[in-house]
C-alpha cells in the first residue's frame, strides 16, 4: 500500500540530516529491495546522518528491518548515524 500522495519513501533535509519518511502500513519483504536501493543511494551521495521515521507502519518484518541494519554498518563506517523513531504502542509489530 502506497502512502501519501503514493510516494512511499520521502527524503526531506533538515539542516546536515536526511529525514526519510517510510510511507507505509506494512513495511515487509516487497518493499525491503526498493528501500535498501533508496538508503544506498542516500549514503553514496554523502548522507551521513539519517533519521528514519517508521510511525506510519504498523507492521515492519524482519526483512525491512534487515534492510535498515545493512545501510546503518555502511554509515557507520562513514563516520555517520542512523535513527529509528517509531510508535512506542507499535514496538511489538515492528520485530
């Protein structure tokens, strides 16, 4: 299911930071490709500071979340950092 305005993955700046929005319900193993893409190209343009927003999902399977750890070692080696903000009653559906 797309989210608003059917962009589903949403990249906005805040001062040295990507705030990327994951505009979906359920974030699962169809769309885990597409979003590693997304964060791979986000890191190789020089993105080293990522906060990435899941409150829109009420679910995010293993391979999402496989998807994320792999971006953040590769940001990490680039001296960066990736965040997690996600709703605390969600904690349960996001493992």
């Amino acid at each position: 299911m797309r989210g608003r305005n059917g962009i589903i993955f949403e990249m906005f700046k805040h001062k040295n930071t990507a705030v990327v929005f994951v505009n979906l319900v359920k974030a699962t193993l169809i769309e885990s490709n597409s979003f590693n893409d997304f964060l791979k190209k986000l890191i190789s343009n020089g993105e080293k500071e990522i906060i990435i927003d899941l409150r829109a999902c009420k679910t995010v399977d293993s391979t999402f979340i496989g998807a994320i750890v792999r971006n953040y070692k590769q940001v990490k080696c680039n001296g960066g950092n990736i965040i997690l903000i996600y709703r605390k009653d969600n904690l349960s559906s996001l493992f």
